[in-house]
C-alpha cells in the first residue's frame, strides 16, 4: 500500500506500533537490487516494513541532477509488492518542505559533514541529515536500514541517532554489486556504454589496495597516489583515502580496522564505493 500524506502514514502506524517491530528502509526510489537487499534485511528484523521513496532537493547541489534523477515509482511499487513490502511512503515535495529550502530548519552533523563527499558537496549531508531527522520523526521505526555504499553517510546517521537521542537500532547492509564489481545505484544508468564497460575498475582499484594493505604495505600516502593515478586514465577521482574505519580519520600504519574510500567522476555519473580492510 502507498501512502503520501504524513497525516495518513502516522494514522495507520498508529494501530502497528507497540504491536509490531517497525523498520524504515529510506530511499529515492529507482530501486535496484542494493535497495532490494535492504528490504530483505529489514524483514529478516522487523515485523511490519515501510520504505521510503522521495528524492530530497535539500541533499542536492544547485547544478547537481535534482531535475534528472531517474523517477520509476510505478516500476518501484512492483519490484516493492513482489517483496511484500507492509507500506511504501511517497511524501509529495510541499508535505516534507512547506517553507522554501533556504529558510527551513537544518539538522547537521559538524565535522565528518565536510570530509570527503561532504568536501565536494558542500550542504549535502546537511540535506541528508535533515531528511532523514523528518522520517524518523514521521514514522518513528524501531530500527532502520541503511546501505554500507554510503559509508560516510551511515557514518553520520550513526552519530545523528546518537547525538539526538532517536531510540532507533541502526543495521547496515553490505554492498550489492554488479558481476564486474560495479556497486549498485541508481546513478549506473548515467554510464554510456563505453563508461560502462570500464566502471567496473574503480572496485579493481580497490580491491588491489586492498591487496597490498594485506600485504603490510604500510606507505598509505603511496598506496592512494598510486591508485589515484591509474584511476585518472579514466575517471576524475574526487578522493581516494585510506580511513580508520571508526571515525573515518586518515589511518597511521598502526591500525587495524581499515576502510578505504572513494568516489570518482565517469562522464556523467559520479561513483562512489568503499572496501573495508582487516589486518590483523
Ligand atoms: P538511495 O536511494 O541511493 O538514497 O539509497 C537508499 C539506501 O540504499 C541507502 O541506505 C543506500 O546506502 C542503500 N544502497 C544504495 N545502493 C546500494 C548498494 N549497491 N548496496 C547496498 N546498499 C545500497
């Protein structure tokens, strides 16, 4: 069942809640088999599932592609009721922004907002931050999914439920990827089929700093210097960083509990991913 208003969703939530374990699987629609494998997860931990679908205008850019990114809701619904979804939220633009955008309330994360994505998306967290704050205050789960692909932002959501209190059990899902190792998203579809064909590299890339990491190569600033450059025949990469995985800070050689980030331009779409690395 679809349901737009906020009115109508906290109705029919109203009769679930206490009875039944909510969780809330937010998305922009689109939906692929990464988004797919969230609703999976979700079931395998709660009894009644809502998903999300609404692209947020706050998370994009003023000359990003808010006008053009892909909206399938028909398509979505199906894939969603072949997975017997319990209700698929679909707000309209002017329920979840009445005010214009720049006058609205902000909810931000300081600090990690700015690093890597955030560096060359100034506001997008904030957007992210803030919508996902609404959702939660809409449909108030009791655990909520979010996807390993966006590392940086399950990062910050992590801290948002923290620091705000939300009494929500956050579970992430690993990457779901294509056969040649292209995460998922919604944005592949921007790829031409010549871009497509090398998209793949950006997990080879990674996988082959994984590699040596294992290897106890421990010259990290040497490690991204070389991937950055054999990724820049074909991409223009944003960043290419070697993190703790905690905090996300630049690793020293003595860590452990590695991530590797990423996020580079092919033609029209820009792909992120990550790797996490173990070295014990
Ligand atoms: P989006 O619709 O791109 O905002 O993504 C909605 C949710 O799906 C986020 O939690 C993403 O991290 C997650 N997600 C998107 N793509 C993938 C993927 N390939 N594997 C796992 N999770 C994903």
């Amino acid at each position: 069942m679809m349901i737009e208003s906020i009115h109508a969703v906290r109705e029919k939530l109203r009769a679930v809640r206490g009875q039944q374990k909510i969780a809330l699987v937010g998305t922009m629609g689109n939906l692929h088999q990464g988004h797919l494998h969230l609703v999976k997860l979700a079931k395998q931990h709660a009894d009644y599932i809502v998903v999300s679908i609404f692209v947020n205008p706050m998370q994009f850019g003023p000359k990003e592609d808010f006008a053009s990114y892909p909206r399938t809701l028909e398509g979505d619904l199906e894939k969603l009721s072949s997975l017997d979804v319990d209700l698929v939220f679909a707000p309209k633009m002017q329920d979840i922004y009445p005010a214009q955008l720049d006058v609205h309330t902000k909810v931000t994360v300081p600090n990690i907002s700015d690093e890597f994505c955030g560096l060359f998306r100034p506001g997008f967290f904030t957007g992210v931050a803030t919508v996902v704050c609404k959702l939660f205050n809409i449909i108030q789960p009791n655990i909520v999914i979010f996807g390993e692909k966006d590392f940086q932002q399950l990062h910050i959501i992590r801290q948002l439920v923290q620091d705000l209190c939300f009494p929500i059990q956050i579970i992430s899902s690993p990457i779901i990827r294509e056969e040649d190792g292209l995460a998922m998203s919604s944005r592949n579809q921007y790829l031409l089929p010549q871009e497509r064909k090398i998209a793949g590299q950006i997990y080879q890339t990674l996988l082959n700093t994984g590699q040596k990491l294992m290897e106890g190569e421990v010259d990290f600033n040497n490690l991204t210097s070389q991937a950055k450059n054999i990724l820049a025949s074909h991409f223009k990469v944003d960043y290419f960083s070697i993190c703790k995985r905690e905090d996300l800070k630049e690793a020293c050689k003595d860590d452990k509990d590695l991530i590797i980030l990423v996020a580079a331009w092919l033609g029209r779409a820009r792909l992120i991913d990550n790797l996490c690395v173990d070295l014990c």
